[in-house]
C-alpha cells in the first residue's frame, strides 16, 4: 500500500491558502518527495512528514512554483545533521542551479548529495526491492517529466498453514515466493501451489507533471490505481490552458478514461479560481472516480 500526502496543490501563484506543488509518496519506510515548490519545508513540517525518510526528490521542470523550495530544503537539512545521502531527480540545469546557490552561501553539507539529469525518454530511474520509478517527458513550455512509482511485490505469498504442515524451513520461504518448488530432505517434491496463494498487484501511482492535453501519454501510465493530471483551467478557459501548455479539468478526465486509472486527482490550480466544485463537477462528469488533490489529505493508493 502507498500513501500519497499531499502537501501543495496551487499553480505559479499561491493564492486563498493554496501554495504551490509538493506531494510526498510514502512506500514502506521511506519518503519520496515530487516537486518541491516554495514553503515545501514548512508543509513537511505542518502535515507531520518524516524529513529524515526523504532520500529522493524529484523535481519535474524548472518553473518556480515546482522547485523553489528545493535550495531551502536541502539547506535544512544540513543544518540538522542530516547524514545519509540525498539523491535528486531533475532536468540536467537544475545540478548548475543547486551548485550556484550553495557556492554563494559558502555552503558545505554533511552529507552526499547525487544529482540525476532525466533522461529524454521513457525510462526507469530508480528502484529499490520495494518501487521502481519511472520517468517520461510530457509537452510544456520548457522541459518536462512526470513520474510512474509501481510497487514491486513477489509473485507468491506464503501459505503459514501450509509451510507449517509441510515443515518448510524459514530459510527457503524466499524462494517459495519466487514461485519455485520445495523438495524434502527425503527428496519429496512439494508443488508451490499447496505451500503459497497468489499474491496480490503492486500498486501504482501516476504524476503527469504540467502538461498541454496528450492522449500518447496514457502509454506511460495505462491502468494505474491512482492518476494525478494537472487541471489548471476549467472549459471556460481552454484556449488559455492551450496556448500556456497546461489541461483542463474536462481534458484531465479524458486522459484518466482513455489510460484506464482507476482513480484521478486533479491539481495545479489556476489562482483565478477560489472554489473548486465547478472544476470537479466538469471532471466528474467525463470520468466518475475523480477527486480534487486536496492539501493535507494523504490517499491511499
């Protein structure tokens, strides 16, 4: 099970209490931290966040309102004795732009800092035994990436009658999980099926990043449990979203129906708009299982 907290959930301008993007995806013990906007740092803090499980952030694109808390963050956690290695996730300037401003304050951090440039095409950025990441490019003004996190699970789960019955020892579990076979100390072949149940599918969360509407992009992230799409603009406002390469709320909706998610949050919000429910009204009526990206609120993916 992963927990998306949302931390942030405005576009360029903060405005009525909404500041701009930040999400923290939580997958087992650790924190992965998207995008990280101005006042990210006082909203880890506010919502509870656990800043020391954060080892990997990931910056989609070089607007402002995606990565201006970034140079702060990381100062603070310097400033707190941070130890362990952070690892950062970003278009290739963005390694430049953390250097400069560390080198005009004299900046010198406790810890190893790994700076990784996206790459420019489909591709896998990081895994653990737990997740893996994914990377796409998406169409904005400048360069752009949304993320895929899929939840790697074994393809077996152990059957604790079973392995009692049969007398498996621990030590072969791993292997059972796997799938493969036990053969007794009298060279008896147990089969995995009387010993282990199938387990269940990884889970898998979709950050589309800021993005004009692109129906290629559902190859990236077809049939994900939960999508969040940026919904900057209601109808109303189409051309606008057109012409600054951002979607609409009726376009997010569309996207989710055509990749087949099973859930969509909608994010990114124009300042222009105060209140949200005609934005969802339009979302929901195109694509059913819709909710606003609410700061605060943590979903279960």
């Amino acid at each position: 099970m992963l927990g998306l907290a949302i931390l942030a959930n405005n576009s360029a301008i903060p405005a009525f209490d909404r500041p701009p993007t930040a999400q923290a995806l939580t997958v087992a013990d650790q924190v992965f931290l998207i995008d990280c906007g101005e006042g990210t740092q006082m909203q880890i803090v506010r919502y509870k966040i656990r800043g020391s499980r954060i080892n990997h952030i990931f910056i989609s694109h070089l607007h402002g309102d995606h990565y201006f808390g970034l140079i702060g963050l990381i100062t603070s956690m310097g400033l707190s004795g941070r130890s362990v290695p952070l690892h950062i996730y970003g278009p290739s300037i963005l390694k430049k732009v953390i250097n400069v401003h560390l080198e005009a304050a004299s900046t010198n951090l406790p810890f190893q800092m790994y700076f990784h440039a996206h790459p420019d095409s489909f591709s896998k950025i990081t895994e653990d035994e737990k997740v893996e990441v994914w990377c796409f490019p998406v169409q904005h003004r400048i360069p752009c990436y949304g993320f895929v996190f899929r939840e790697k699970k074994l393809p077996r789960k152990i059957d604790a009658d079973a392995v009692k019955l049969y007398q498996v020892p621990f030590s072969f579990f791993g292997s059972l999980q796997q799938g493969k076979d036990y053969t007794t100390t009298d060279g008896d072949i147990i089969e995995n099926g009387l010993l282990t149940i199938k387990n269940t599918e990884g889970r898998s969360y979709a950050f589309s990043a800021d993005t004009i509407y692109d129906p290629s992009l559902c190859e990236y992230f077809e049939g994900v449990d939960i999508l969040y799409h940026e919904s900057t603009y209601m109808k109303l406002d189409e051309d606008k979203a057109t012409q600054r390469f951002h979607s609409t709320s009726e376009q997010a909706a569309m996207i989710a129906l055509q990749c087949k998610a099973k859930r969509l949050l909608l994010g990114h919000f124009s300042s222009r708009y105060e209140d949200l429910t005609e934005m969802l009204g339009e979302a929901t009526s195109v694509f059913e299982n819709t909710d606003l990206a609410l700061e605060g609120v943590t979903y279960l993916v």
